[in-house]
C-alpha cells in the first residue's frame, strides 16, 4: 500500500509502505509458514510490503489480561489490588491493600466477580510502591497486552488531564487495537533501560506493573471508521487512564538518563509548556525505539493535511524527523509546544530518505471528549510588593505569570480567581491590619504551577480626605440623586453630611478594594446643592471633601428642526416642536439675522429678521410653539430650554436658514402676474417703510414709469 497524500505533489520515496509505528514484542522466535527466518513484526496493524508478515506467537511469559481485569474488578468495588499469585506453599492468593475497601462486604463482592475464593483475598498494610514514585514522561515506552496475552510496545506522548482533572497519558489510537481491532485489554510499564533507544534487548519487567486503561481512542474517523481524504474527523490518538501512584508529568525525555527505575527518564529532557499547531521548521520526537532525534518540516513536507496510514486516514503533518516501529504515539514537540502525536510512514534506508506523519495535536485533542496536555507552568513571579514589606490596606498586587490564562491568589480572605493579560496580573491586597500571607497560583485549563507565597504587614495608611467620584463637585445632573459614591481607605467609616444643615445623610464602611456608596438619599431638583464627606478611623476623622452639584432638568429635545438645516425661502418654519418632560415649561428663544443678499444699503434694514422668545408647556411628553407666520430668508438660532419647579435645564442650540429667492440673470425676467416686473431679490419679512418707498421712487422711478410704458405700447 503505498503513501497517499492530499493535493500536494508526493515525494519520491520509492516502493515503500506506510506503517504504523507500533512494534509487536515477541519474546521467543516466531517462524513464518514457510519455515523461513523469523522476523519479528514491526506493527501491530500492518508490515511494509518489503518484509512479509509472520505469525506471532503468543509471549509464555506475558502477564495474562486477566491480571490486568482483576486490578479494574477490585477497583470497581473500591477494594485496590496489589498482586496476585501463587504462595510458596502452592495456594493462589490475591493481594490487596488496606488503603482501600477492607470490610467483608466489599471483598466478597469483588472475590465473586473475579472468580476467586474470598478466603485467598489477603490485605497488606498499605500500597507498595513500583520501582520509583511513578512519574512517566513522553516519549517514554510502555507495554499493551491485547486479549490473547500478548504483548506490543508503543511510545508515550504527552501528560494529560482528563475533564475532571484525573492524571492521564496520551498515544496513538491505533496502540489501543490490535490487528482485528478489537480492544486491548491493558497497558504495562516497561523498564526504560531494556528499550532500544537506550541500547537495551527489550526484557519485560522482572514484574510487571499495571499502568492503566485505555479510557478514549480514535484511529481514523468517527467510530474508527477509515475516514477519507480532508476528512476533519480522521485521526489517531489514544488516552490512558493511569493507575493510582502514577504520576505523568508535562515533559518529554531526551533518552539520555535510562536506568531500570522506571522515573528516571524524567531526569533530563525538555518541558511542555503549550500546544499548538505545527509550523515550518525544526521538529523534534521521542519514543522508545529511536529515542530523541530532530528533523524538520521543510520542502516538500505537508504542515496541514491526511495521510493513509495503514487502511486509515489521519489529519496530521509530515517531516523526515527518525522514527521507527515502536515510536507510535510518541511526542513530537517543537521548543516547547506540543505539536503532534508519532502515527506512521517510512523507515530511511539506502535510497529511501525518512518520511514520518504525526497526528495533528490540535485537531485530535478535541475528539477525545475533555482529555487536555498537562503543562509546565511556570511559578507567578509577585513583582509588587515584595516579600517582607509593610503595605496599606488594599495596597495593588502586580506580577507575571507567561503561559497562564488565569491566576488563583489565597491566603487572605476568599479565595479567588484572576485573568492574566499579556502575562501579567494583579488584584487587591490584603485590608485587615497585621501580618498577612499572599499566595499566588497560575492556570492554564486543568493545569497548573507551584505556588509563590510571599509574607508582608498590613499598617495604617495616611488619614486623608476621601474622594467624592460621583455625584462631581460643580457638576449638573438630569436625574434626582440617590446616592454618594467615591474612594476611600479601606476599613474606614465615610460619613455623608449637608454643607447647609449640617445633617448626617449616612454612612458606610470602605470596601476592600477603595470604594465606598452612601445610597437612600434624594437630591430632587434643585440648585447648588453641597455635601461634606469625612472618613474615620478609631476616633481620628479624615480632612473634608466638598461637592456642590445641581439636580435640573434634562434638555428638551427639538424634533421638527434640525441643526444646520436650510429652508427654501417659500418655506420657512412658522414654528418649532419638540419633546420634554410632562409639565415642564419650555422656554424657546428665536434669533434672526437679515440675510447677505440686500440689493442696496436702503433696502438691508427692511430684512431684519423675527426675533422673539415663545414658552409652551409639555403634555404628553411633547411641546410646541408658533411664530405666527413663516419665517422669512434670513440665518436664525434657537434656544431652547425646560424648567420644573423654577429650576431650568441646560439649554439646546441650533441653527438654521431660510434660503433667499433666487434672481434672475440678464437684467431680470418678469415675474408671472407682476405686471412685468423682475424678480428682485429676496421675501420682505415686513412691508417696506415709507422712506424706503420714497428712495426706491426717487432712484428708479422714471425707468420704471418707461419700462410700462414700452410695455402697454407695445
């Protein structure tokens, strides 16, 4: 079967196969049907179609599934299993603990499911511990036993949370099948120092150890069907639910410091410190075959796209990092992101240059139902203040934590929770006088760091004036004001006072974090109100702060002009409307100019435009007043105010324009029904005065007379 790839030109590697990375351990020889040389088989899934497939024999010595079934039946009745064997003087007998279910109850409950005399159920007097305290990495090896007790080697790839933040391992999905895909039964630790990329022969554990059920795994799409090409749903990853006592942490080994301990490749390595989607460049992998080795995704390699692995497909990423049967699920990191998860390709050979899929980390994890990568956070860094000062009640906490979404802050008052932004946080510091403790946890999902703890002295702040931030001193508000707000010290007692009467209008204590409300006050409409605020402390009151303030009406709204408008001259406003408050007097001053487009100085004064002030009242929320007839051309502006109780609004501005009539060019076309007379300009917004006429006569009089007369003449 050879190497598909997703409208991207493939690479010229030869008649090789893609195979799953996964490696079948077989412990005696293993003989094809031929009889010819054994081999041992590279994949639990598949062969390469350059070396044949042989038939695996089951591992004498493998532990047999049902060890791995007794361990999950005990814990399915609360009871923890130990071991289980033979005695010296030839009996079985199971251990248990006595850290869990004890009573006989529980024992016979779990004798009977698992088939085993409850008389051979012996407690122990606590939970041995493995070869080391259990702490597991990526790219470390582990063992799977299917259901015929066989055993198949796979890699590790990242620590994980599950959704209620049980310690987890992530795989490939294809290590939790075997070649009929049904189920394995269970997974084994494997002693570090016997993989191949520490140089060991592959010996099983002098005694094997349980490290978990597979709890979730997908190897191609949904209900690991094969899937397709672009298929979103094609992957291949595996979760393992890890017993109690392990301890899976955000780190992938380098393979440098193998012993038999089964934590000791947790000694050298590189932490996992996000998760994101693979980039061009250097990329890294670790798994039990061929250690830790970097290559890169370059060229011609796919940074987004699916592979046929095996009979699957699989959302992933290629490069020519070295990888080898028995790398499958392995960690494939770049720096210190999470990228992917090692699921097959094509082993280098002369000719052959190394092809490696990985699964695509970001596209997998969302299939698994919860399941995150645990990470390696860092410690939050307190920059302010530091450890040891003495700070003021509420005193600002600032600090840093890179990689964390959240931090958690403890150890005075209520626990609580606080976002990071661009890597830094802060909050409110301790309020109560004395000594204080800080503790500041960083978050990222189900992740989190060690804890920073620094110790410091709450002490007496200054005794000044509070500050007054609402209602502001000379402000003029719309709405009757109820209460009194501002900043103070925390812990203190503020106390609101009339300037005029002297009358205490409440009081309160100082939050936490500085502020501070006096509510059930009403300040109605009114001028120049004034208040004095005070804090206390024991007997020691605060200096004064002041606010005067006005409580008046909102301003009205004018509706039927608009500011700027413009107004042919035929079709001035005779009036203005608006809306306001039920009751409220609104007051509208009008003020016109006369236009610019006066024919003589003589005829400037006859354009004075209206002026004048008109008052309505608001009914139905809504006013109106009437200028007694449209105004003439001319610029105007109006002021428009409302008043309750004598006390008066802020005002509305606007200003409009009635147009002048246009004239006509060429010395003036009659007029239609003027008798002949041209347009001369402008409306008058008041007949001519009397002077005026007698200029206009005198100037122009004796052209006019001929002008009619050429007219009636002709």
């Amino acid at each position: 079967m050879k190497h598909r790839v997703t409208g991207r030109r493939a690479l010229a590697l030869t008649a090789a196969t893609t195979i799953a990375l996964s490696g079948l351990l077989v412990a005696g020889p293993a003989y094809a049907e031929d009889g010819a040389e054994p081999t041992p088989t590279p994949s639990s899934t598949a062969t390469s179609e350059t070396n044949a497939p042989v038939e695996d024999a089951p591992v004498e010595d493998a532990p047999p599934a049902d060890l791995v079934k007794l361990a999950d039946t005990a814990a399915d009745h609360g009871v923890e299993f130990v071991a289980s064997g033979t005695t010296a003087e030839g009996q079985e007998i199971t251990l248990v603990s006595e850290d869990g279910a004890t009573d006989d109850a529980s024992i016979e409950a779990f004798a009977a499911e698992a088939q085993v005399p409850a008389s051979s159920v012996v407690a122990l007097g606590g939970t041995p511990q493995a070869f080391a305290e259990g702490d597991i990495v990526g790219g470390q090896g582990y063992l799977i036993v299917d259901q015929d007790d066989r055993l198949y080697n796979c890699s590790v790839g990242f620590a994980a949370w599950s959704p209620d933040r049980t310690p987890a391992l992530l795989s490939a999905g294809h290590c939790a099948f075997d070649d009929t895909n049904r189920p394995m039964a269970g997974t084994l630790w494997s002693v570090p120092s016997e993989q191949p990329a520490a140089g060991g022969n592959d010996d099983l554990p002098a005694t094997p150890e349980v490290l978990g059920t597979f709890g979730f795994a997908q190897f191609g799409s949904t209900d690991n069907a094969p899937g397709s090409d672009g298929d979103t749903n094609a992957t291949d990853i595996s979760v393992i639910d890890v017993v109690p006592g392990t301890n899976p942490l955000p780190f992938v080994t380098d393979w440098t410091t193998a012993t038999e301990a089964y934590d000791s490749l947790a000694e050298s390595g590189y932490a996992v410190k996000a998760v994101g989607a693979a980039v061009p460049g250097p990329v890294a992998k670790s798994g039990r075959t061929t250690g830790y080795t970097v290559g890169a995704i370059n060229g011609n390699h796919i940074i987004d796209g699916w592979a046929q692995i095996e009979d699957r497909w699989v959302q992933g990423f290629s490069s020519n990092t070295e990888a080898g049967p028995g790398d499958s699920g392995g960690a494939v990191i770049q720096g210190n992101t999470a990228v992917g998860l090692i699921s097959g390709g094509i082993e280098a050979e002369p000719g052959v240059e190394q092809w490696t899929w990985s699964a695509s980390l970001t596209a997998a994890l969302p299939k698994t139902g919860g399941y995150e990568v645990a990470l390696d956070i860092d410690a939050p860094v307190i920059t302010s203040p530091t450890d040891g000062a003495e700070v003021q009640p509420g005193t600002t906490v600032t600090g840093t934590a890179p990689g964390a979404t959240e931090v958690t802050v403890s150890g005075f008052g209520a626990d609580q929770t606080v976002a990071v932004t661009d890597g830094a946080f802060s909050f409110v510091g301790p309020v109560e006088l004395g000594a204080q403790t800080i503790t500041v946890t960083a978050r990222n999902g189900l992740s989190t760091s060690d804890s920073t703890t620094i110790d410091v002295t709450v002490v007496p702040a200054p005794l000044v004036a509070p500050v007054i931030t609402s209602p502001a001193n000379d402000s003029r508000v719309n709405e009757t004001v109820t209460e009194v707000s501002g900043t103070g010290l925390p812990t203190t007692t503020i106390t609101v006072t009339d300037a005029k009467t002297d009358d205490v209008l409440g009081t309160t204590e100082v939050a936490g974090d500085g502020s501070w409300t006096v509510d059930g006050l009403s300040f109605e409409y009114g001028l120049d109100y004034s208040i004095v605020v005070t804090q206390t402390r024991d007997e020691e009151v605060s200096p004064e702060a002041t606010s005067t303030f006005s409580v008046v009406p909102v301003s009205p709204a004018v509706t039927s002009v608009t500011n700027g408008a413009e107004f042919a001259h035929n079709d001035g406003p005779s009036g203005l409307a608006g809306t306001g408050i039920d009751g409220a007097t609104v007051t509208v001053k009008l003020n016109g100019a006369e236009p610019t487009s006066a024919n003589t100085a003589a005829l400037a004064g006859a354009f004075a435009a209206a002026s004048g002030t008109f008052t309505a009242t608001v009914e139905d929320g809504a006013w109106s007043v009437d200028f007694g007839a449209a105004l003439e051309s001319g610029s105007y502006t109006v002021s428009a105010t409302q008043a309750i109780d004598g006390v008066s609004s802020d005002p509305t501005d606007l200003s409009f324009a009635v147009l002048a009539a246009p004239v006509a060019g060429g010395g003036g076309a009659a007029a239609p029904g003027d008798g002949g007379l041209a347009v001369t300009g402008a409306d008058l917004l008041v007949p001519l005065s009397a002077a005026a006429i007698a200029l206009a006569l005198l100037s122009g009089g004796l052209l006019l007379v001929f002008r009619r007369r050429q007219l009636i003449e002709s």
